[in-house]
C-alpha cells in the first residue's frame, strides 16, 4: 500500500451497500465560545467545515483543541453563539457524526469483526448484512484474515485500524478524530496515515482530525485550523498533492513555517 500519494479508490464497503457514496456534512461554528462556564477554552470560534474536506486541527497542549472535537460531536454544548450542521442548530450526538480516539476503545471480549459490527447491530442491521459489512470493512483496512481474533492478540497499529474500520462501517457523514495515531510509533503512525486517507476516498465523509504533529496535519488535511491561547488563529490551505516526497515544495515549505510560528516554536 502506497503512503506517498494520493490515490483513486473504488467506493468503501458501507457506500456500496447503500448504493452510492455517502455524502459529508457541512459543520458551522459562529461566535462561538466552547468549554467550561466561567472559563472557556476557546471564544469568538467562526469556522465553516464544508462537506467532504479533511481540515486537521493543531496547536500548543490546553489550548482547546479537544473541546473544539467534543463541541463539534454534540458531546459539550455551546457557552455562547451557534453551531449548525447542514444549517440546522447542532443539539446533541447523532450518529451522523462518528468520533474516533488515540485509545483504541475496542471491547475486548468481542472479536475484531463483532467490534465492527458494533454500531451496526445498534442501527438494526440483520446479522448476516453487518457481519457482511463488517468483513468487507476489515478486508479494506488489510485485517480480513484476522477477523476472528481478540483485540489483546493483535497490535496497536492493528487496533487502530479495526478502530477507523468501526467508525466508518455505519456510514457516518463525519469522523472527528482526535489525535488517533499519537500512541503509534514513526512508521506504524506513516502507514496509517496513508490508510486513512486512502479508506476515506470515496466515503465523502467530511473528517475533522486533531493532531500535535504539524507534517501530519499537512499531510492529511485539505485545510489546517491553527489554535492558539483562547481562540482561532486561522485556517490555511493546504497545497497538494499530497505527497510525502515533497519536501522541498516552496508552498509546503513556507505553510510549514507559518504553522510554526503561529504556534511559537
């Protein structure tokens, strides 16, 4: 599996099964002030996330970037001003919107595909059409031969993956990702990477992924969200193709150092 470019796909699993594509969603903040009352982690938030991007979210440790990834799943509500999906308020979680962690959360006395199959035993699929749909989805994230094994029996990497494969299997219209691959090391972190951008193609799902690492963010992101103490500081886009080789790219290269000096390092 290549990481250094991107790549077309064919349609993901899920899609197949609903006979098309499923189509991202379009997330709003306005004004918005996120966090505890009396002490809000973020103020005066305006970010629009059109449907289908990938914008990747950094900034120094504190400075709200997990609030942000909760606010947007319906998990914290506003202190002040409006969130909106599709322009209509956001009021609570909703499983159009999938929420993926740096620790794997896997139930450990379900196999890897009965963990897939999770969120679609919740939705009432039939057992046969989600262990389907579960299979298919561990065969996309190269685990179809293991789908019988214990989460205790395979690697981080590996569960990370079932991870992403359980977030996506239901077909949600957007995954916030919050800081997934930070426990992994260098190279298992690269492969996945290059796993997730090429399992999204052809989702449509529009993806919000929290990370420190500032290449990582360039790498996966359409856009970079760059916060900073109490607020937005801004969003830039993100020159492609994305391709890791690309190192000396004028335009990568000076984004990089605007990352860096946006958050002061």
């Amino acid at each position: 599996m290549s990481t250094s470019s991107e790549t077309v796909l064919s349609t993901s699993p899920d899609a197949i099964a609903a006979g098309g594509a499923v189509h991202g969603t379009r997330l709003a903040l306005s004004g918005a002030s996120l966090g505890r009352p009396g002490a809000p982690a973020l103020d005066g938030v305006d970010l629009d996330i059109a449907p289908g991007e990938i914008l990747t979210v950094v900034g120094p440790s504190g400075c709200g970037k997990s609030t942000l990834l909760r606010t947007l799943a319906g998990l914290l509500p506003l202190l002040a001003g409006e969130i909106t999906q599709d322009g209509s308020p956001l009021t609570g979680p909703s499983a159009d919107r999938a929420l993926v962690f740096q620790e794997d959360a896997l139930l450990p006395w379900r196999t890897l595909r009965a963990n897939v199959e999770l969120p679609l035993a919740i939705r009432g699929v039939p057992r046969a059409e989600r262990r389907e749909q579960a299979q298919a989805w561990l065969e996309r994230v190269g685990l179809g031969t293991q789908a019988r094994q214990l989460p205790h029996r395979v690697s981080g990497g590996q569960r990370q993956r079932v991870q992403l494969a359980r977030a996506l299997a239901a077909g949600p219209r957007a995954v916030l990702m919050d800081e997934p691959f930070g426990a992994l090391d260098a190279q298992t972190r690269a492969g996945m990477q290059g796993l997730l951008v090429e399992v999204l193609h052809g989702t449509g799902a529009t993806v919000v992924f929290v990370t420190h690492d500032v290449d990582e963010a360039l790498f996966l992101g359409d856009r970079v969200a760059l916060l900073g103490a109490g607020g937005l500081v801004a969003v830039r886009d993100v020159p492609r193709p994305r391709d890791r080789g690309a190192h000396d790219d004028p335009a990568r290269l000076a984004l990089r150092r605007d990352v860096l000096t946006s958050l002061g390092t």
